[in-house]
C-alpha cells in the first residue's frame, strides 16, 4: 500500500546523504518522538484495547530505535546537538482537528503519514551511506513500514471516511516533505544548497 502523494526529492536525498552525521542527530530525536506520539495517542483514548496494545509494542520499538541511533552515533563519534522543532511536524499539526469526532482519525493518519514517509527516507538514504549506518537503515525501513500499516489498520477501524481523509492529509505531507526549507532534517524538504560537511 502506498500512501504518500509526492516522492522525496533528489536535492533532498543528496544533501542528506553528503551531510548525513547531521541527519543522524535529527533522526534520534524523530525515534524518541514517535514513541512519546504513540504514548499520547494511548493516553487520549484509555479506552481502546486494541490501539493501547499496537502502540505500546509501538512506542518499545521506536525507543529500541533511538538506542540504537544513540549507540551508532557513540561508535561514530557524531556528537548530539540540541535543535529547534523543525518546520515538518509543526505543519503538519495545523491541519489536525482539535476534537473529537475526527481527532482521533487525524492522529492516526498523521501517525501513518510520518511512518511512510520515514520508510521512504531511510530505503532512499540507506545505499548512499557508509556501511556502519547503510544496513541500519535499511533495517529501520521494515519497521517503519510495518508501523505505518498499523496506523492506517487503526484508522480504518476509528472512522468510515478514513481513506477520504487520508488523501486530504497526504495532500498536506506532501507539500511539506518537498517544498523549500529553511534547514536540513530528516523530514525537511530540500535545504538551501549546503556544502557536504564530509
Ligand atoms: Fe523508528
Ligand atoms: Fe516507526
């Protein structure tokens, strides 16, 4: 299932690719958010077994990821860097309903659109990075499309005009993941032209 309206830049792939030690600090920070995203959504809705069960193995997953980011950028001596919110998720948060009915389908496509397009990023990167980080992401790839099917699983069951929506949404991703941005992060679209930091 393919759900993203537009591919990610070439001018997006070669800069991260040629400043790729950035990304992987940008790209830590992205694995500790999809957990706490996950945990938000378990705390706004108690009452749905079956999203409590799904994001919780979710939200384990996403922190196993982060250690292992956390690990590779130690063994690659990539130091951490503290970085304000980029323009991604905050545009992206513009779109989503403030109540319920429809902010539960919202989160979960917003959930479903960032696994997407994570996926995406990592299959794209993954043969233009060095080894140590290459068969990693390729790895992370799986994950991130097996959570973006669970998130659209959950929409499916949450709201009969899920698919009406999804594409509503998707329209928006789209054009955030590939209109001009001010810096480089993993969900930005392309930076200014940058100078390979390697
Ligand atoms: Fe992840
Ligand atoms: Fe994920």
């Amino acid at each position: 299932m393919e759900i993203l309206l537009a591919p990610t830049p070439d001018a997006w792939v070669r800069a991260a690719a040629g400043n790729w030690r950035q990304v992987l600090n940008d790209h830590a920070q992205c694995e500790k958010k999809a957990a706490s995203t996950a945990l938000a959504l378990m705390f706004a809705y108690p009452e749905d077994r079956r999203l409590a069960s799904t994001l919780s193995r979710l939200a384990r997953e996403e922190l196993r990821h982060f250690e292992q980011v956390q690990k590779l950028m130690i063994t690659l001596e990539v130091p951490f860097e503290r970085q304000r919110p980029g323009r991604y998720a905050a545009g992206l948060r513009t779109a989503l309903r403030t109540h319920d009915p429809g902010r539960k389908l919202d989160l979960l496509l917003m959930g479903a659109l960032i696994e997407a397009r994570s996926c995406e990023r990592f299959r794209l990167l993954a043969p233009r990075l060095p080894a140590e980080v290459s068969g990693f992401y390729a790895q992370l790839a799986h994950s991130e499309a097996r959570h973006f099917e669970q998130y659209v699983a959950l929409a499916q069951e949450a709201a009969p005009e899920w698919a009406q929506r999804l594409r509503e949404l998707a329209g928006h991703e789209a054009g955030l993941a590939t209109a001009p941005d001010a810096e480089l992060r993993f969900h930005s679209g392309p930076p200014p032209a940058l100078e390979p930091a390697q």
